[in-house]
C-alpha cells in the first residue's frame, strides 16, 4: 500500500455528499449501489489491460474509478486508481505493480466497507 | 419551475448521478450521455433547448477533446456553452479544452457553491446568445416580410412608384415637387347606365378586361398610373422618370387602347351593352408627389392640367382622343389630327381648343428631330 494513512471509507465525505443533495439519505444510497455495480467492470478493464501490456486501454478505467471512488469517500481505493491512470498515462504500469496487484483486495475491503455504511445507515 | 436543460456527460454513472442530482437542485432540467458520440446525439436532437453542456475530459468512444471539436464544427451546436468538469491536477487538459472552445471549467470534487456559479454565468451567456439569435431572427422576418410587402405594393403601383420607393431621390420626390406633365384620362361612355343595370360578376368582369387593357399599355408606354376610379383612370407621364417625348407617348398610348379597346366592344355589344371610350390629354405643370394619411398614400398630381385631361375626357365622343393646343404643338408632325374647334367645358372659364387625334402620321419623319409639316397637311 502506497496510501496506508488513507481512510478505506471516509464517512465525513459520504455525509458531505449527503449535505450537498439536501440530507437525501435514498440518493446516496442508490449512488453508492450505482458505484458497487460499476465498479468491478472498471477493475476487470484495469487488469486486461494491464495484463495485455497495453497501458492506453488502463488510463480510462483507472480514471473513472479513481473519480467515482472519491465521489463516495472511498479514499483509498481512488488514491491507488489514481495512482495507476498516472502510470499507466506515462507508460510506467511496471513502476505501479504493487498497486495493481493490491487492487483486488483493496476493491473488497472498500465494498464490504460501504455494505457496512448501508447496513448502518438504513438501520 | 425549470432555468434551463444542462446535458450531463461523463462515462461514470456515479458522476452522472452526482451531477444530475446537484444540477436539478440548482432548478435544471438534466440529460445524460455515457460518451461523446451519444452526447452529439442528444445535442443535435435539441440543439435549441440544451442550454449547457457538462463534460467530462476522459471517455470511451469519444473523448471530451473530440466532442468539442465536434460542436465546434457544427453551426447548430456550436453556440452552447460547455463547462469541462476534471480534477484540479487535470488542469493541463482543461486549457486544451479551453482552446477547444469550452466555455469553462468545474473542478472536482463539485463543490455546489461552485458549480451554482459556473451555471449562472453559462446560462447567462446562452440566454444573451438566444435574444441575440431571436433579434436577429425578427430583423430575418422582419426584412424578409419588407421585401414580399413591397412586391405585393408592386402589383397595386406602377413600375416607376414601385422602384421609386426604393431609390434615393424618392424620398424627396414623395416630398412634392412642380414639374410639367402629360396627363391621360380614360373613361367609358355608357358606364353609368351600364353599372346600373349589370349583375356584379359582369360588371367586375368588363371593368377588370377593360383595366387589364389600360394597364398594360400604361406599362408598354412607361407611364405613370395615378389612380382607378371605376371606369376613369388616370395616367401621367414625364414624372418620377423624366420623359422628354412625353406628349408623344401619352398619344400613342391613347391610341393603343383605342384600337385594342375595339375587339373588346364588340364583344360587350353582342351581350348587349353599349360602351364607348373617351379619352382625354393636356399638358402642364402640376405639384406631384404623396397624398393621402398614414396607412393609405398615393402618389398623385395636382393641378389643372389633371381636370383638364378630366374634362376632355368626358367632352370626348365615343372612341375620340381629345389633346389640348399645346399638346398639337409638342407633337406636330407625328399624329393625324383633326381641329374640333372650342371646347365648353364644365367648370373651365373660357372655351379650350382641343383636336381629336385620328391616328399615327400616315409617314412618320425620316431623321429624328425633322419633323413634316407637309404629312400633316396632306391628311387634314
């Protein structure tokens, strides 16, 4: 991990992104069940592109993951995708090999993190 | 109440849906493109109802760079503002968009304060770019509407009032000015008696023969027609356009519809109506130039020799062409004419000498300017 001080889920994000739709708890929760659906595609794009030694094909995935992760305070997963769209924009995706093999895990901890934050929020 | 229709485009449903939320909070109506290709869909299926674009830089299919490029090119789409929403350490592609045309730009994370202010000013610069449109788009009608007026006045006015209206000198033409005329009144023996008695259609339907003749000969012989008044029409010559054989003129287009008036009495005597033409001419000065009130001008003379040519008109016989002294002395030579001595005329003080023309001079001069007193007198 590259971002270990970073928050798996910053709750002050979620309950900003709650403010800034007037407090409308069904919104963010229908956002984030959005962002769990999309997601895995985006990973899955990241490593076939990866893993096909094409660096061009893993710059938009790792872009949009990077920016929806942030959406719903899923910090350090969008640090790590950034991370990666850096790389893999420069043609370094060698130099970023331990954020791509950590991303999978990272993905987990982060759904499991937002289930948890449903769970508690519609009780 | 709506404030406007943004279009939303980003490949992430989560941004999408971040961002739709927040515009519709603001008052907007959103729609949605997952890339630039559908986005240029959606554009061009309401090019004149978005009124703001939001884009998102990175995209499959079509980037944000190539969509703007793309509603660059399109004069349709071209004029809707777009705002490029990217992250602060994207600001290397935002300048590149800008230089692409984008309007502005949204950092992210949105904040709202921000974007309420970023879609104010946007819409703000569309609504400008619509009044302008919709000026310019009244100055079209408007210009247009103008045009097609002044080819329907066309058909009621001479040729020479019609392109009058649209010259330079027009305006103090219209104004009024004193110039010598020729003045040409046509009317019908008979008619009075005639209108009485016809049904309407038939009435209309001899009038408008009879007006289709005078008309075209007043056209032919470049004159100008004054006005129609049932079966008296009044026609002048040598102004707005300057004719210096003007009494010759005036003559033989009295002639013209003499004899293609001819065909026509037949006709009306074989369904029993007994019509004659009178034509009368003087030559004059007389004040010209617009009469009437708003809404209803005409460009008309006034003086004498406008009664006179009335009057001669009346004191005509059937099928005679009545001239006043100083038109036989502006034309000698080039007519065949008859004295018929001294007129009584209603309202004129002393008695008019006038001649009938009979008809062109059996050979007109050979050299222009030569006139033959001899063909004159030869026929008298």
């Amino acid at each position: 991990m590259q971002e270990p001080d970073l928050p798996l889920l910053d709750e002050a994000a979620l309950a900003e992104l709650a403010a800034s739709v007037g407090g409308d708890m069904a919104f963010v929760t229908e956002l984030v069940e959005a962002y769990l659906g999309d997601a895995p595609a985006q990973v899955a794009q990241i490593h076939a592109g990866a893993d096909a030694g094409d660096a061009a094909s893993v710059v938009r995935p790792a872009h949009t993951l990077k920016s929806s992760s942030a959406t719903v305070g899923a910090q350090r997963l969008a640090a790590t995708a950034r991370r990666l769209e850096l790389a893999s924009r420069n043609e370094e995706l060698p130099g970023a090999i331990d954020a791509l093999e950590g991303l999978d895990a990272e993905w987990q901890a982060t759904e499991a993190a937002l289930r948890a934050w449903m769970a508690g929020t519609t009780g | 109440m709506s404030t406007g229709i943004a279009l939303v485009v980003d490949d992430s449903r989560v941004n999408r849906l971040v961002l739709a939320r927040q515009l519709e909070a603001l008052g907007l109506d959103v729609l949605e493109a997952e890339n630039g290709i559908e986005a240029l869909e959606r554009l061009r299926a309401h090019p004149t109802e978005i009124d703001v674009v939001l884009l998102d830089v990175l995209m499959p299919e079509l980037d944000g760079y190539q969509t703007l490029e793309a509603m660059k090119a399109d004069e349709a789409i071209r004029h809707i503002p777009v705002i490029v929403v990217s992250a602060v350490e994207e600001l290397e592609s935002v300048v590149r968009c800008i230089e692409l045309g984008a309007t502005d730009y949204l950092p992210k994370p949105i904040d709202p304060a921000i974007l309420r202010a970023r879609i104010n000013a946007s819409l703000a610069a569309k609504r400008m770019h619509d009044l302008e449109q919709e000026y310019l788009d009244r100055q079209t009608a408007l210009t247009r509407t103008i045009q097609r007026q002044k080819e329907e006045l066309g058909r009621f006015l001479s040729p020479q009032i019609s392109a009058l209206i649209s010259s330079s000198e027009g305006e103090a033409l219209l104004s009024g000015h004193r110039r010598q005329i020729t003045a040409v009144f046509c009317d019908l023996r008979g008619f009075t008696t005639f209108a009485e008695q016809a049904e309407p259609e038939e009435l209309f339907g001899v009038l408008g023969a009879y007006h289709r003749l005078i008309g075209e000969a007043i056209v032919e012989h470049e004159g100008t027609l004054e006005h129609f008044a049932g079966d008296g029409v009044m026609t002048f010559f040598n102004d707005p356009v300057v004719q210096p054989d003007h009494v010759e003129r005036a003559v033989r287009m009295a002639l013209a519809v003499r004899e293609r008036f001819q065909p026509l009495t037949a006709d009306w005597r074989k369904r029993g109506y007994e019509l004659g033409l009178g034509i009368g001419i003087a030559v004059g000065y007389a004040t010209l130039g617009r009469i009437g009130f708003e809404g209803r001008y005409d460009y008309g003379a006034i003086g004498n020799v406008v009664i006179m040519a009335s009057r001669l008109s009346s004191a005509a016989g059937p099928n005679q062409v009545l001239l006043t002294q100083r038109g036989v002395a502006m034309v000698e030579g080039l007519f065949e004419m008859e004295d018929v001595g001294e007129l009584n005329l209603k309202g004129m003080t002393r008695p008019v000498p006038a001649h009938n023309v009979v008809g062109a001079a059996a050979h007109e001069p050979a050299v222009d300017g030569l006139r033959d007193d001899r063909a004159v007198a030869d026929h008298v």
